[in-house]
C-alpha cells in the first residue's frame, strides 16, 4: 500500500522521480526504495556510483531528459498507439552512463574545450 502511494507521488512529481533517478541517489532498477544493491558512502564512492561532475551534468538536465520523453510520448499518439511507459520506468530504461559517456571533453562539466590538454601560453614582455 506504502510502496503504491509513493510511485503515486513520484508519477505526479515528475522532478522528484527524476532527481531520485539512478545519477542522484541511492535508487536501483530492481527496488527503487533501496535494497542490497544500492552503493553505500565512503572514501571515493558517490551515490549510485556517479561522480560529482557527472551527478553536476544530470543535474541541469531535467528538461532535456523530460523533453525526450515526452517526445516518446508523442511518438506513440502519432502512430495511434497509446503510451504505455511512464516517466519513471523511462528513467529506469534512460542509458544515463552512455549517454554522459558519448560527450567530448568540452560538453562536459568544467571542460573547456582543448584547455585542459593544451594549457594557454604566458607572455613575458
């Protein structure tokens, strides 16, 4: 009865499913309330396994993350279908690691393009 009440709430608070998501938290796939699964805090582990630049990133991300799935959504009444997935099963399914994965160096957080390879030159005059 909890556990229903609880995705009632996440389903009507489409910020709290996704800031709760796999990046943020402690939440897994297979038990979103917590489980043996989860990553427990200590020297150099983060929550959920991210790290802190990588948690950053997601974080102003919500509105792309929820633009995509309402274009799912979309997708599915275009084509006569009616939408089966909900916001948070999508984040469950949502490739997080892949995707933070697959930026180059300057899209991510505190990367400045060839900066942080090739640092400027000084000039002594």
């Amino acid at each position: 009865m909890a556990t229903d009440l609880w995705s009632q709430i996440l389903e009507a608070s489409p910020e709290t499913a996704y800031y709760s998501a796999s990046p943020f938290g402690q939440y897994s796939q297979r038990n979103p309330w917590g489980g043996s699964e989860f990553v427990q805090g200590g020297e150099g582990v983060t929550q959920g396994g991210y790290s802190p630049v990588q948690q950053q990133y997601w974080s102003g991300q919500y509105g792309n993350v929820y633009n995509q799935y309402l274009g799912q959504i979309g997708r599915s009444l275009r084509g006569g279908q009616e939408p089966t997935t909900s916001f948070m099963e999508y984040l469950d399914q949502y490739p997080f690691t892949q995707r933070y994965s697959a930026l180059g160096p300057a899209m991510r957080p505190g990367g400045s393009g060839t900066a942080r390879y090739s640092p400027s030159t000084r000039y002594m005059f």
